[in-house]
C-alpha cells in the first residue's frame, strides 16, 4: 500500500516541461526564485482526496489552505505549494508531503521521503528536465547568484549534519565543484570541516547542501 502510493506520487506524465510536472519537491529560480515548492499534480491529489476524503469539496482551497498552506504558483492540471512542515521549517535532506497528505486526506501519514529536484532551463540542456548533482550544480553556477551574503547559522548546522551523514570524502569533492569558478578557495590541506563551511557565501552553501543532499 504504502509502496503503492509512493510510486504514484513519482510518476511522470509525457516530456515537455507541463505535462512533465509530477508531484514532488522542486527549486526552480525562473518559476520560484529561491523558494522551495512542493509541486502536486492535480490529477493525483484529487485522486488521494477522492479515495481518502470525500467530501466532494475543492482539496486546495478547502483542505491545503485552510491547513496553513499558500499556492505560490498554479497552472494546467498542477498547483505549487509552499508551507509550514512540507517547504518550511524542513530538513532538505529528509522532504516529505506527508503534513499535506494529512491535510487534504484526513487520514495519518506513511512516512514518504522525498528528494528535491532542481530544474535548470539552461540552453545546453536537450529538453527540459530536472538537473540535479554536481553537473546541475555547475550550470546553475554560472547564472547571477540569487542569494547574496554568507553562509546562514542555518544552513551551517544543516550542513553539519549532512556532512555527517555522506563523510569527509564526498564532502570534500562537492566542496570543491561547488566553490570551482567562484572566489571561495577549495578545501585546504588540515582545514576543519567547520572552518571550510564559514567560508562559503550563502549561494554556495545552498549549492552545496543540494549536491549533498541528492543521490
Ligand atoms: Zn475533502
């Protein structure tokens, strides 16, 4: 069942950007600037809401909204939500809609996680798709920052946990596609994980949190 469901909430419908949005966890600087947005398809929302709720209202304006939910974006058969517990207050390495499957089922979570995707427009690109790792990382590098300023205490304890979590080594390799090309030097010889992430730029920790936290 829970399997079941997950699959659901991943699949992709045709190729071109549209149809291609699939619910799921998404940062796209042309649509969104910086902000994070789960991204539902309507088809399969309603679809959890009719099997789960019934009660043959509208699930976003009735149900996400009402929970404290804001569309930030919406368009043919798909809306972006942004919200306390689902893009808010969140562990980037641990997404999950569940408090919006909550909210709009009625019924308890499963305990989905999900990953974020990181959608590039770039012209190199054949198509649109969602570039994410390291190559997506460096092509988003070349664009004018978005996020001036130093690494936030946030990001620095975020980052703290998920070197933790992936080790020195592929720490270590991500720094350094991160900063390549900036003025942030690369990881210096006996140079403490912690003084390494102090000398990143808000922007860079950022790339560098979703390089970390992908697959
Ligand atoms: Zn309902």
């Amino acid at each position: 069942m829970q399997g079941t469901a997950s699959v659901e909430r991943r699949e992709t419908v045709g190729n071109s950007w549209n149809a291609a949005v699939m619910s799921g966890f998404t940062r796209d600087t042309k649509r969104y600037g910086d902000k994070l947005v789960y991204e539902a398809l309507g088809s399969k929302w309603r679809r959890y809401h009719d099997t789960h709720c019934r009660c043959g209202l509208n699930w976003v304006t009735e149900h996400a909204e009402p929970a404290g939910f804001t569309v930030v974006r919406s368009g043919t058969g798909w809306v972006a939500l942004t919200g306390p517990g689902l893009t808010d207050g969140v562990d980037e390495s641990a997404l999950t809609a569940d408090v919006l499957w909550e909210a709009v089922t009625g019924k308890p979570s499963a305990g989905w996680v999900e990953a974020v995707r990181v959608v590039d427009r770039g012209e190199a690109i054949a198509g649109d798709r969602a570039a994410t790792g390291v190559a997506g990382v460096q092509r988003r590098a070349r664009r004018p920052e978005a996020e001036p300023g130093p690494v936030t205490d946030k990001q620095l304890k975020y980052l703290t946990t998920l070197v933790g979590k992936v080790g020195r080594e592929r720490f270590n390799t991500a720094f350094d596609a991160v900063v390549q090309g900036t003025e942030i030097a690369p990881r210096g010889d006996g140079e403490r994980t912690g003084q390494a992430l102090r000398r990143l730029t808000r922007a860079a920790a950022r790339k560098l949190i979703t390089v970390l936290a992908g697959p």
